[in-house]
C-alpha cells in the first residue's frame, strides 16, 4: 500500500503545506532545547516510556519525529529508533544531530519519509503530531504494524484545552496547520481506537493547566500533570491526553 506516507498521499495539497511548514526550523521544537528537556517534557516522554515498558534494544517508530524530541529520548536509552516524518529537512537536522551527539550507549537510528510498509514493530510512538493527520486513516495502519502485544503512545493537544486556541492565535500558527487538533476529544479518541481494532486503550488526561508553567517547580509539575489532569470530569478539559493503546 504506497499510502503510508507520512502524513499524507504526496498527491494531497496539505502535504506539501504541511512539508513546507515543518521544513522551517522555527516551526519545529528547539533543538537548543533536544540536550536537556525541561521538567514537564521529561514528564510527558516517562510517561509514553513507562506505557510502552519496552524490553532493551527494542524497535520502536517514532511517527512525525520532526527535530527528534522522542526520537532522542529513546535513542539515549537504548532503543532502536525509525524516525518517520514529511519533512525531509527535519529527517536531515535530525540525523545530523545524532551523528554529532550519539555515544555507545545510545540505541541505532533511521530516518525514513514513509512508514515501512512490510516491518512489524512492537512500538509506536510520537508527539503533538495526530492532529496533523487524519487520526481515522492513520490508527488502523498502526495497529497492522505491531506485533500481537504491540503498544501505541502518543501524546496530543485536547480540543477541550481551550488555551490551545489562545497559542496559536498569539504565535502566528496557521489554523491550516493545527485545524486537525479537532480530532483530539476525549470521546473521539476512544471510538476511533476501537474502531481501528484496538481493544484494550486508555486516553489518559495530562494536566489539567499547561504543563510548561511548572517548570520552574517540578513537584507541583509532577501533581499538575500525573493527577489533576486525569480526575474524573476534569479529564474533558485537560491540557493533553496520552493515546494509549495496545494491540492483542
């Protein structure tokens, strides 16, 4: 099937918008930032890590890798990493900065603009990226890529954070580019996991204000982002939701 590209059929006008997009580094997260990730990032990618709960030197597909914010945060651990995006101008930076950083310990890195049509993978993951999908599309290809026992972990704005709308609109992003975060609802996430033939799910809420206010206070980012924003009710409104899913 020549449709798993990442994100969408080249014949598509929004994939060259989006491509065009995330080829300005500016549009992308910081690689200045990629060396030591604030307190409220290592919150969100611990807790991707902790789901997945891979054994070492493990495979996994980061899905939209972009400047590598995952990507790297296994690669440092250990794991085996297939970076998937449409940038190719992310793909480059991104493998140019593992060329430069990686030690021994650090786990094998491919970069490729297209989901491997043929691999079985028992991890899939990535960030702030499902909402520049068609999440419907893409949910039942992950589930063919996985092995039985396989796992998904992605991290996505919720629709219902309505501080999302304040971001874009104040930083100049184009509603072309983030319209997709429509998708991200906590009902929407669950039908369309099950109907992509995941059984066993959680869409789990990940603070209920923005985690990055924290930073500066790791505890309180600690109980913001691991408590408040998966009570019950409140989860509607949480900052992010944690699409976590695996396959029997």
């Amino acid at each position: 099937m020549k449709y798993f590209l990442c994100y969408l059929p080249p014949m598509d006008p929004e994939y060259h918008q989006q491509s065009n997009y995330f080829d300005v580094s500016a549009n992308r997260f910081a690689q200045n930032l990629l060396s030591e990730l604030s307190p409220a990032h290592e919150l969100e990618l611990g807790a991707l890590a902790d789901y997945l709960s891979l054994p070492p030197g493990s495979t996994l597909i980061d899905f939209g890798c972009g400047s590598g914010r995952v990507s790297l945060y296994f690669l440092e651990r250990g794991y085996h990493v297939i970076g998937v995006d449409v940038s190719r101008k992310s793909l480059n930076d991104l493998e140019k900065y593992y060329r430069t950083h990686k030690n021994p310990s650090w786990g094998r890195f491919e970069s490729r603009p297209t989901l491997p049509s043929a691999a079985k993978v028992r991890a899939i993951a990535g960030a702030d990226v499902l909402h520049h999908v068609n999440i419907s599309r893409y949910l039942p290809l992950f589930h063919r890529l996985l092995v039985p026992g396989g796992k998904i972990a992605f991290s996505e704005p919720n629709s219902y954070h309505f501080p999302w709308y304040i971001h874009y609109f104040t930083n100049h992003i184009p509603w072309s580019i983030e319209k997709g975060i429509m998708q991200c609802s906590l009902f929407n996430f669950r039908r369309l996991l099950r109907k992509a033939g995941f059984d066993s799910f959680t869409v789990r809420g990940h603070g209920l204000l923005p985690t990055p206010l924290f930073n500066s206070f790791p505890n309180l980012c600690r109980v913001n982002a691991m408590r408040w924003g998966n009570f019950p009710l409140l989860r509607l409104f949480a900052f992010r939701y944690l699409v976590l899913a695996q396959k029997h």
